[in-house]
C-alpha cells in the first residue's frame, strides 16, 4: 500500500532535492549557452579553432557520467561536488550546443556577411549585429531541447554525491525503507517541471519557426 | 558630370585628369580557371561604366574584386592613385591586409542581385547601421539622410518596415539607399535587376537613372539592361573569356558593334526580350 504518511514526511527533503536539481540544470544550461556560442565562433579560425573541435568530439564521445567522475576525482578537494557537477554538465553541453550554434550560423546566407564587408561593418559588428541574431533565433527550438535533456540527465551527478532529487530520494527511502514511495515521486517530480518546460520550448518553436 | 561629348576609346576626363579606379594586369583564378586574365583598364572620376558580356566572362568577378570580396591572384588594383589590392612595402608592394582594406573600402558601396538587406532589422536600421558603426555618424544625423534617401528612392513611408513585409523591387531601392548612406565615391552595381520580376524593374532603374542625375558618383554596373545601360553609361565595355573584347561610348557599342562577339552578344540578349 502507499503510504501518504511517508510522502507527507518526505516532501520537504524531495523538494529540496528538485530544488538542487533546477539550480544545476538552469547554471549548467547556462553555461553551455554561452560557452558553445563561444565555440562555435571560435571554431571557425583556423588552428585554434581545429584544436577546440578536437576537444569538443572528445567530449561528445565520452559518457557524461565518466566526466563527472573523473574530473571530480581530479579536482582539489575543497570545490564542492555541486559546482564541480554543474561545471561538468555545462561544459558538456556547450559539445552539443556549440554543433546547434554551428549549424544556426552556417544557415545564415554568405549574401548578408557579404554585404556587412560592402558596408565596412567590423568583424564584431557583423557577428553581433548581423550573423548571430539570425542564427540564434533559427536553433532556438534545438536549443530548447537540450535544456530538457540536460535537465533529464542531473541524476548523474548522484555519482559524486550532489543532493539533488536522486540522492534526496536515495536516503529517506533507505531510511524508511519505503523505496517504492520514494521512486514514485522522483518520477513525479521530474514530470511536474519537465512537461511545462516541453510545453513552453514547443510554443517558443512555434513563434519562431515561422521566420 | 564627365563631357558628354565623349565618343569611341576616348575616356571622359575626371578631376585632374586622374584615373580613380585602376586595374594594372589584374589576374583572378579560381582553380585551375581562369576568369580575369590580365586585365587592364581604368575608370575616371565620375564616370559610369558599363560591363556586358556573357555569363562567366569576369564581370561580376570585376566588381567583387572593387568590393574586396575577392582577391586579385596577380597584378594589382588601384584606387584614388593608390594600391588597393596591395599596400606599400620597403621598397615593393604586398597583399593589402584585412585592417588596410577596411579603412580603405568605406568609399566603396556595392548593390547585390539578391539584394542582401539585413532580415533581423527594420529599413531604418539597415540604412543607418554602416553609418553609425562604421563612419561614427550621430544618430539623428543617420535618421534624417536615412529619411532623405528613403524619399529619394520612393519608400519614405516604409521606414519601419521590416524587408520580408516589401517586395523585390521595395527591398532592391532600400539596397540602393543603404548603399548610398555611406556617401560612397564608388558605387559598384551588380546584375541589380536580374532577380526582379519583370514589372518590378522599372522602378528600380529609375531610382538609379535619378541617382546617377542627382550625383557625381563613380558608377560600376554590371547589366542586362541595355537601354540603361545605353542611358547612364559613358562607356561600355565588353568582355569575352577574362578580357576586354571591345569597349567604346553606349551609343557606338549598341548601334554599330565591331567586334563580332559583341554582335553575336547584344542579338542574344535582344532576342530574349531584355
């Protein structure tokens, strides 16, 4: 039988957990915003850039869980499991995101950087005022993908021993042995934020699909 | 305006006899084909070139190199009696580098065949946007010639307008004044009606019949329109396999053509209607 009791007693740490969770996700995902932008542009010169892909494919090729342990194991002892988790996440993601960015801005005609060079626009001008605005607002719907999935995917860090929903889950349903309860509502919890986040990407899509 | 008594191979004149745009030997290849293939030929202040000849004969190639877009291969290009394509080195001269390009190119304004207006900004904005960033114009200062200039080529309402709300022929004028709000001494023109629908042409060369009355400005057009072409221009040049194969004043090279590839060129495009 469920027990309510149970889940009455465990909501506070469960929420606290989920809490820990968003906080991961929304520092990650904004780190692998800016960081994969950054890749993406930087990819583009020559030698640098060829290195930057290299670590990139690197990333993208090995599980995020070995990452998150062996750059926690490799980190000083006194950076806590959280940022070094969220800092794992983000750089991960910034692999993906940075492919997302990539395709975004070798979708934006070669007439509009040709046309920034006839009106003398400088290379921060044309990237800022021209290039970018039109390659971000056509991955915005791929961007917003990964935001679920990077959300999806913080249980990993449970690894190194970040309290976020797993871990919280973890120990009260060892302590009262009502694992099932415990589980249940993990599920729960993740549904609770992941639906109305799907639902808000697809009308972000929607809006900007149409240009 | 250049003497208009101007006939054959004799180039109108500029201020001071000085040739503005100069092409000394200018090889372009792409790969293993070559599409300018020493190439000599100079433009005078003010005047207005026509270039004609068939697809894949350097035309385009021409203006893109003006517009630094492309680079010369060999030979050089000069610009107001100064390298363009190269800068002075020692006692030589090397590859102009991307900031001496810069700051030289200002002066130059270019015209696309698919226009190129910039989506993610208003009419407004992409008329300012050079002026502004590039030449440090004030912004009230931009507004008021963006307005100007908006007039000029007859969408003065349209200022807030976004280019996908306007049409071809619309998006093409607002082109031409985007172009010309960097003042330019040199306004490079490239095949600017070739992706209009047909009842869209007219409007734009008018604009650009009115532009070239109302300024001095050294005029490059790459063209199918012969009657334009015959109306603007001080001379025309026609080019076959990377080279000049006739040039002379638009009234000789439309009615009395030498060279047989400039007949067999001017019944061609007669003949598909332009």
């Amino acid at each position: 039988m469920w027990d309510f009791q149970f889940t009455y007693e465990a909501m506070p740490d469960l929420l606290s957990g989920i809490l820990t969770t968003i906080q991961l996700t929304l520092i990650g995902y904004s780190i692998a915003l800016v960081l994969g932008l950054l890749v993406a542009v930087v990819r583009r010169t020559p030698i640098i850039g060829g290195i930057v892909h290299f670590v990139m494919e690197f990333i993208r090729t090995t599980p995020l869980i070995i990452q998150v342990v062996f750059v926690f194991l490799m980190t000083p002892a006194d950076i806590s499991a959280f940022t070094v988790g969220v800092v794992v996440l983000g750089v991960h993601y910034a692999a993906y995101t940075a492919e997302v960015y990539r395709s975004g801005i070798e979708g934006v005609a070669k007439g509009q950087w040709e046309a920034a060079r006839a009106l003398s626009l400088s290379t921060g001008r044309t990237w800022g005022a021209i290039v970018l605005p039109q390659a971000i607002r056509k991955v915005i719907p791929a961007l917003g993908n990964y935001l679920i999935s990077m959300f999806k995917d913080t249980p990993l860090l449970f690894a190194i021993g970040v309290t976020e929903l797993l871990t919280q889950a973890q120990r009260v349903g060892s302590e009262s042995f009502r694992v099932v309860e415990a589980y249940t509502l993990v599920g729960f919890l993740f549904l609770a934020v992941s639906v109305p986040s799907a639902i808000i990407i697809r009308r972000l899509e929607k809006r900007y699909a149409a240009v | 305006m250049p003497p208009s008594d101007t006939h054959d191979n004799d180039r109108p004149q500029g201020v001071g006899g000085e040739d503005l745009i100069v092409f000394d030997q200018v090889v372009k290849r792409f790969g293993d084909l070559t599409v300018l293939d020493h190439l000599d030929f100079s433009v005078s202040p003010g005047e207005r070139v026509t270039l004609i000849g068939p697809s894949g004969s350097g035309k385009t190639t021409i203006l893109r190199l003006v517009m630094t877009l492309e680079k010369v291969t060999e030979g050089m290009i000069w610009i107001g009696g100064k390298p363009f394509s190269h800068m002075p080195r020692g006692s030589g001269f090397t590859p102009a580098s991307e900031s001496y390009l810069r700051s030289r190119r200002k002066s130059i304004g270019m015209v696309f065949q698919q226009f190129n207006l910039f989506p993610n900004m208003s009419v407004r904005k992409n008329i300012i946007e050079a002026p502004v960033n590039v030449l440090g114009t004030p912004k009230e200062e931009a507004n008021a010639h963006a307005e100007e200039l908006l007039d000029l080529v007859g969408l003065g309402d349209k200022i807030d307008a976004h280019p996908t709300q306007l049409s071809g022929g619309q998006q093409q004028r607002v082109a031409i004044a985007r172009a010309l709000a960097m003042r330019p001494e040199i306004l490079l023109l490239d095949e600017v009606t070739s992706a209009l629908d047909p009842e869209l042409v007219a409007g734009v060369l008018d604009v650009l019949r009115e532009v070239a009355e109302t300024t001095d400005i050294t005029m490059l057009c790459v063209t199918h329109e012969m009657s334009f072409a015959r109306d603007v221009s001080h001379r025309v040049l026609m080019f076959d396999k990377g080279r000049i194969a006739e040039e002379g004043h638009p009234d000789q090279m439309f009615n009395d053509p030498r060279h047989e590839r400039t007949q067999a060129f001017l019944k061609s495009v007669l003949e598909n209607g332009n």
